[in-house]
C-alpha cells in the first residue's frame, strides 16, 4: 500500500496527465509547432542559407534543428503544464486539494511532477518522430540505445529544472497572464542562447559567456552529443551531467518549498 | 488515514477564544470567542463580509489566527487533523472536466483511501447522494443541486467527524435545499458535529441546534433559536409605505415598539402585539402605508434587535 503523501501525489499527477490527454488541442498543438519549425525552418535554412558552420554536419540544419527543438518542447510544455496551478487555484480546486491533511508542498509535487511528465513525453514523442522523418539524420554515436538513454536523461533533468523554475516564478506572480508574460520573457532569451538554433562553437566571446551561464545549454549539449553530434559537444558530457545533476535538485527543491498563494 | 484511529471524542468540537485575523488591509475576526458542542449542527449567522468563512478556514487549519487559541476535536489545527474534518466551500470547487466517480476517487485517495473498501465507500456515497446514475458523466453535465449533493458526499467521503459548511445551500431551489438538509441531519444523527456558515434566517433557524450571531469579526449572541427569540417582542412586522423622518420618530416612541429598521419603502420592526400596533399605526400614519405583513418573531428580528442592522447590512 502506498503511503499517504505519495499516494497523493501520484493522485495529483494522474489527475492532471487525465487532463492533458482530454485537452486534445494542447497536445497535437504541442508536438505540431517544433514539427512544423523542423519542416519550415530546418528545411529552409539548409535550402536558403547552406549554412558552412563545421557544427552543422553536411550543411544538414534540420537535422541538427532536433536536439534544439526537443529541448523547446521539454521547455514549453513543462513551463504550460506549471500554469496548471494558476487554474485550479482559480476554480476553487486548489482550495479543495489543501483541505486535505497533506502540507501545500506535497500538492504542488504532485501538480510538478505532472508537468515534467507531460514535458518529458511530449519532447521524447518528438524524438521519436523525428527519427523515423525520411532525411533526418541522427548520428546516435554512443549507440541507439544508449544514446536514447542519453536523450531522455537530459530531457527529464531540463523538465525537473524548468518546473521547478516555474514553480519559484509563480510563487512570486499572483496572475496566470502575468506569470506567462514573465515566463515568456526569461524563457526566450535562455532558449535562443542555448545552441537549440544555432552552435554555440561560432558565437562571438561575450554571447558565449551567456550561453555558459545558461543552464538549457547544458541540455541542449547533451542532446546533441546523444543523438546529433559526432565528437564531445560543446561542454562535454561530463560537464553536462554535472551541472545539470547539481542545478536539478537545487531549483527542484526551491520551486516545491517556495509558498504559493492559495487564494 | 482510511479510517482514522477512534481518537478521544470530546465534548466541544470546535473552540474559539478571543482570535483576532486580519488580511493585508482588513481585519476580518475581532477578538471573537465561540465553542461548538460536539454532535451538534451550528449555525454560524451573519452577512456576507462578516467573518463567517474566516472562521471557518481558522477552523479546517487553512490559516492560523493572529491571536487568541483555536481548538478542534481537542487539538490545534494542523494538516494532519484535517483528516478529521470535511469543508465544503461556499463556491464549487469541482473539476468540471472529471466524472463524478473521478471526483471522489480522487479526493478519497487525497485521504489515504484505496483498494476495495474505498470503492465500497465510494458507490456508498453515491447511493446516499442519488449519483449513481451519474457515476460516469462529467461534472459539468450536473445541475447545481446534483453538484452541491457531490460536494458533500465528497466531503463525507473520508468519515469526517467534523464538517464545515460554507452557504451550504446558496444557489439552490427549495426542493435541492431540502434533500441537502435530509442529506446533513442523517450525517448529523450519525455523530457528525456540523458547523454551517449561512445568511438564509429560515436555514439556521430550522436545521440548527445553537447559532451564534457574527458581527465585523466577533460573535454577538449565541444559543439556540428559541433561547436567542425569547427575550424579543412578539411580532414582527413588515410594512411598506412612504414615511416622513417625523412619522418614523413618533413610530420609534412607541413604547409597545422595539426594534425598528426604515429603509424607504420597507419599515421592518418587532412590537408587542401586532393586533393593538397595527390599527395605531393606521390611525396615526394610515395615509402613508400601503401594505402590512406580520410574522412571528424570527432569528431575523433577533439579529436585527441584537446587532442593530439587518442581515443585509443596513443600518437602524
């Protein structure tokens, strides 16, 4: 039998993925944007542009497009599912799960591990399309299986993080159109100076001093390193994993522990 | 937590001493003292803004009272306690997008309760509610009745020893108010002390066995309905007309008069004997009436005589 606080959270999580599933727009439009950004932009960089960078293998950009664009849907979708809260705290639901006799941290672990949930698979979903598209081509140079392994590791650590980044934001922001214009606005600049558009190797000094300090370049990296890129990656996957292995329990941790307003 | 270990029963079910609360720019409870008998169905009277719904959420451990002691069930509020205590809120707070079954296994697992006891429980309490029909549809399939039967059969769900009601009926026609009540005495006469926040008179002064009135955050009189009436006049009276400030001076000099309220074109008051008031109204005032209604004194004019405004806040 399971016990109280865990039988909750997984009560919590089942009943928000129920929710997603039922919600058949959120999920097809999820997973069409990166597919139509990888046909449109991946397509037409390649076509238009011929891209030389040494980092783009063959001039190939949709290909290495995919790394970038999982590590944009593990963002979104993890970031959107977080707003989850927003809803139920203004249909009362909220309200009815705290007069429950679990403490608040233990209903937004529940409502957090939902979102890295639907972010995870939602990004892992696009991987697996990604692979069986006809010209796409994945270097999977540790092995398939271990460069899935790989790939899936990094997605979840970016959706523990960016959950719990989430999580901290909207502790502080009382509107769910103030917590999105928030999100909207660090998100953004943090994707486009992870290397998911374009490789951080030909950046001039000061942006990769940015995308050093950018916590989903560390995914982004790993990803590439696991399905896309034939040498190291830009960091290595060592320091990948060990700054993502440090960062994913510290903010984690401060989302869950941050007081939320339940009003 | 499926079915909590049989803690000692105690005679108050809730208890609260001198507790004061304040949000950022507004202090709600003032120093307000109150104790709840165990097995009992309370009544907690007064307007909207009154304090009502604080109390409450102080109660169910929801917030913590800047000062004075609160106790439930023999303890201080804390999470673990609300195992104890069920709290239907005044607004719904039912997912519309989940199945009445979905609604309760969810909140029965929030409360520790699986396997086949707690779907036993579950189909038990769809059945005392009449939704087992309904089982499979979505709650915003529901009429308002049917959703607020869900609520409390969801609030039921965990055995609670103490519910906590927030307008239990608000929205309701007369016919769901009624199976809600048929509902609340059954639980009532099974041992659940139950706590009612209201401002309908007629609710409190027929289902409750005390009622405490609650004024800007403090409880101006409790006891039960009889008690709180008795030391009233007799009757009261509606009277609708058009007044002068003089004829509502000289009406307010009467001495067989004891409340009054004028709010044009309604004049509310307790008398006497309605029998002696009403032809001396008319003989003093006949020209600007239009209509008189009598009633036995009720929980209204007791509030009214007490507080000195009505339950919709108007002033004497």
């Amino acid at each position: 039998m399971i016990a109280g606080p865990l039988l909750a959270c997984q009560a919590i999580l089942v009943r928000d993925l129920r929710a997603v599933l039922r919600s058949r727009s959120q999920l097809y439009s999820s997973l069409l944007l990166p597919l139509m950004l990888l046909a449109v932009l991946g397509v037409g960089i390649s076509e238009g542009l011929e891209p030389s960078s040494s980092s783009i293998r063959d001039g190939d950009y949709t290909s290495f497009l995919v790394a970038g664009l999982i590590a944009m849907t593990a963002l979104f979708s993890s970031t959107f599912s977080s707003a989850s809260y927003y809803q139920d705290r203004d249909s009362g639901q909220l309200r009815a799960m705290m007069a429950s006799p679990h403490p608040q941290q233990i209903i937004l672990l529940g409502k957090s591990l939902a979102g890295v949930a639907i972010g995870s698979l939602q990004a892992i979903a696009l991987l697996a399309i990604a692979s069986v598209i006809p010209g796409i081509e994945l270097e999977w140079q540790h092995g398939v299986v271990p460069g899935i392994g790989l790939a899936v590791l990094a997605v979840l650590l970016l959706a523990f993080i960016l959950n719990g980044f989430a999580q901290l934001v909207a502790s502080r922001i009382r509107t769910m159109q103030g917590f999105h214009l928030v999100m909207n606005l660090l998100l953004f600049p943090l994707l486009f100076l992870s290397g998911a558009f374009f490789p951080l190797a030909d950046l001039p000094g000061w942006l990769k001093v940015f995308a050093t300090v950018n916590p989903i370049s560390y995914a982004v990296d790993l990803l590439q390193i696991a399905a896309y890129a034939d040498g190291d990656g830009h960091f290595g996957i060592v320091i990948d994993l060990i700054v993502l292995g440090i960062l994913t329990p510290t903010v984690f941790a401060l989302g869950i522990g941050a007081k939320h307003p339940i009003e | 937590m499926q079915s909590p270990a049989a803690p000692p029963r105690t005679a108050v079910a809730a208890e609260a001493v001198d507790v004061t609360f304040s949000y950022e720019n507004r202090q709600a409870l003032n120093g307000l003292s109150l104790s709840v008998a165990a097995g009992s169905i309370f009544g907690l009277l007064g307007p909207n803004g009154s304090g009502k719904t604080t109390l409450l959420s102080l109660f169910a451990g929801l917030r913590a009272p800047d000062s004075g002691s609160v106790t439930v069930l023999g303890e201080t509020p804390s999470t673990g306690l609300r195992a104890r205590i069920g709290f239907v809120f005044q607004e719904s707070t039912l997912d519309p997008l989940m199945t009445v079954r979905e609604v309760l296994a969810f909140h029965g697992k929030l409360f520790g309760m699986t396997g086949a006891r707690a779907r036993q429980r579950l189909d038990e309490a769809l059945e005392t509610v009449a939704l087992t029909d309904r089982a499979n549809d979505a709650v915003r399939t529901l009429s308002g009745g049917m959703r607020r039967r869900l609520e409390l059969a969801r609030a039921f769900l965990p055995s609670p020893e103490l519910l906590l009601l927030d307008e239990p009926t608000a929205g309701l026609d007369p016919d769901s108010e009624k199976a809600v009540w048929a509902y609340l005495h059954e639980r009532n006469e099974e041992g659940v002390t139950i706590i009612a926040a209201t401002n309908k008179v007629s609710e409190a002064d027929r289902h409750a066995d005390a009622v405490a009135f609650v004024h800007d955050g403090r409880i101006v009189a409790q006891g039960a309905p009889p008690e709180l009436k008795s030391g009233l006049k007799h009757d009261g009276l509606f009277v609708e007309g058009e007044f002068s400030d003089d004829e509502i001076s000289e009406i307010k000099a009467w001495p067989e008069v004891g409340a009054l309220r004028w709010s044009s074109p309604l004049l509310h008051l307790t008398v006497d004997s309605a029998a002696t008031f009403v032809p001396k109204l008319f003989q003093a005032a006949g020209a600007s009436v239009s209509a008189v209604r009598v009633h036995e004194a009720s929980l209204e004019d007791a509030y009214f005589d007490v507080v000195g405004s009505g339950l919709d806040g108007d002033e004497r």
